[in-house]
C-alpha cells in the first residue's frame, strides 16, 4: 500500500455495512477468557536488540493453552454459545491450531468436538487434538476441501460449525492478545503478527489501533502462500490456486472476508517472507531464546532477521520496506506445536543456514 494511511481511512469507509469488531468486543472477550488461557509472556530479545538497533519483545503466544493463540478464540466462542448449541456439540476445519484449541475449549465445558484436519497434518497436531478429547477426521490437503467436508458432518450430525478464523468472537479473542502487549509494554509502537486466514492480525489489528492510534501493524506472510497480501492488492479476497510453504499453519487458499476487511481498515502493510528466513528464524528462537517454536510462529521474527523489516537503530531514521517500525517492537510467536521430526532440520546450521 503506498500510503497505508489513506488506504486504511479509504478501507474504513469502504467497509460499509461490513461490522467491524470493537476495542469494546475484545475487552469483553478477554473477560470472558480471563482465567482459562494463560496470560503469555513479553520477552525481550538481546540479540535482535544488538542487530536491529531497536527493542524488540516478543509475545510468547507458543506458550499458550493448547499451543497457539487460537486458544483464545475458541474460548471466547464456546463462552458465548448457549446451552442448547452446546448440547448439539462443536466442530471446525484447521491445519491443526485451532482444532486443538476447539478440543481443549470443548473439553473444558465436556461438550463433544469433531475436527476436520488435512491428510498432511503434523502428528504433533492430530495426535493434540485427539489427546485432547476431540474427534479426528481427515479430508484433502487444503482448506477448502476440510471446511466441506466440517459442513457435511456438521449438517448430518447437528454440530455447530466454529470457524477457525472468519467470525467477530474469534476474532475478538485473538485481538486480546495485542491488549495484553499494550498493557504489558505501553510503549510498543510497532506490532508484527503472523497471518493465516487472518483472525490473529485482525484482532490485534482492531485493539491496537484504538489503543495506540499512531502504531504501525504489520502483518507477515509466507512468500509461498501471499492470501491476505494478493487480497490487500486485489482489493478483494482471491483464492489461490497454490500453496508452497513449510509453514502449514499459514497456508489457506483465501483470506476470510471479515478478516479481510479488518486488515484493509487497520493494518499498515503485509509482508512476504520466504521459507529458509523462517527456519533461521526458528532455529535462532530455539537456540538463542530457548523458545520452541512452530515454522508458523517464527514469520514475524523471520521478518526482522531477514532485513524485510528494517529497524532504526540508536539515533538513526527509520528505515523499512514496509510501515516504517521504530524503536519499540513486538513480534508475536502465534504457536508453538512443532512437528518433532523438524528438531534436527531446526538444530542444523547447515539447513537453517
């Protein structure tokens, strides 16, 4: 976007009828979750500090219930349902994050859960969900054939469907999480969030922007699956017809519309980055931070340690590819179940090189 004000200011009056969710709606999602999801950490990060010049903290979501922040959504949703859906049972299609956030939300309330993953799935993710209480079935390789066939099942069987990213509770869940940075570090003026389908970066996009008007929200994608940075070009959702990244819990075929529309209201920019700046991102949060981290948690680091976003360093200007971050950075790590069969591609040097 060449001027992300105007686009953004341009995108606000262009979203209509279109409800955006409100500081209102996640300041009353993280009461309703307050308790049941861990309150993460904000961690500064030395060695980024001494490279980049600037601060930069990261949001430990991988630390997170269930493994991701989507534990916050899923949450929020099932506290908002009634007694009679409850009874019905829930279920949803995901790449493996939100389906264990289903299944540890349903579990807490002892409601039946069904989960639609791709026949690709990380074992660490099925296997979670299952251990976690839910029903496990598999369909196709992308999102789009998991989410017919959740809807099959949940037209023959009753349940109702909880979308993984594209709804204002699910959203509203997972902008606690940009709530939690404001109020742990007020002086964050620049927020990097990873997208998916993009219920993560239009959460946090939505608290942040009414809490800290003049911060810049970037979000981060895999070059190999550009979804929410094709639609911000478009001006529109596109599907697209391939995915290539390692980083599966980044890789829908479409952004969502509502998040869509969010992302167009409030984010600054989105950036593409490319898999071999992912798993050095991994590997330096592993061995640097002590923080096990998913390929899809590590975008927003890959973004600083990758140069795509330049920071300013002591007394110089700003200098970015993209929203001009300054001094004060978060990075949020969205998750944290890894495959463990990727610890020694990880741990390599020669790999992560």
């Amino acid at each position: 976007m060449d001027n992300p004000g105007v686009a953004r200011r341009a995108a606000s009056r262009r979203a209509g009828e279109t409800r955006l969710v409100s500081l209102t709606d996640i300041e009353a999602a993280a009461e309703r979750i307050r308790g049941t999801v861990v309150r993460t950490p904000l961690i500064p990060d030395a060695d980024l500090l001494e490279s980049l010049g600037c601060e930069v903290r990261l949001k430990c979501e991988s630390l997170q219930k269930a493994g991701s922040f989507k534990a916050r959504g899923a949450c929020n949703f099932l506290a908002r349902m009634g007694p009679e859906e409850l009874e019905r049972g829930v279920i949803t299609y995901s790449s493996g994050n939100h389906a264990q956030a289903l299944a540890f939300a349903a579990g807490l309330k002892g409601v039946r859960a069904v989960v639609v993953m791709p026949t690709t799935a990380p074992r660490v993710k099925s296997e979670g969900a299952r251990r976690l209480g839910a029903r496990v079935e598999f369909a196709g390789t992308t999102s789009q054939h998991r989410r017919v066939r959740a809807e099959e099942i949940a037209a023959r069987e009753g349940f109702v469907m909880v979308p993984p990213f594209d709804h204002p509770w699910i959203i509203a869940g997972a902008g606690t999480v940009a709530r939690e940075v404001v109020e742990d570090w007020p002086e964050v003026d620049t927020l990097l969030v990873p997208i998916g389908g993009g219920g993560q970066v239009a959460g946090c996009a939505a608290a942040l922007r009414r809490l800290r008007p003049d911060a810049t929200i970037i979000g981060v994608e895999p070059a190999g699956a550009p979804t929410m940075r094709r639609a911000l070009d478009a001006g529109a959702p596109r599907t697209l017809e391939r995915i290539d990244t390692i980083a599966d819990g980044l890789a829908p075929t479409r952004a969502g519309d509502l998040t869509y529309a969010h992302a167009a209201a409030f984010v600054d920019d989105v950036v593409l980055v490319e898999d071999e700046d992912i798993r050095r991102a991994a590997r330096h949060l592993m061995l640097r931070r002590k923080l096990v981290v998913e390929y899809s948690g590590a975008a927003t680091v890959a973004a600083l340690i990758s140069g795509r976003i330049a920071a300013a360093g002591p007394g110089g200007a700003p200098d970015s590819t993209a929203g001009s971050p300054r001094r004060n950075v978060c990075a949020v790590l969205s998750g944290g179940n890894l495959d463990t069969s990727l610890l020694g591609e990880i741990l390599d040097p020669a790999a992560a090189a």
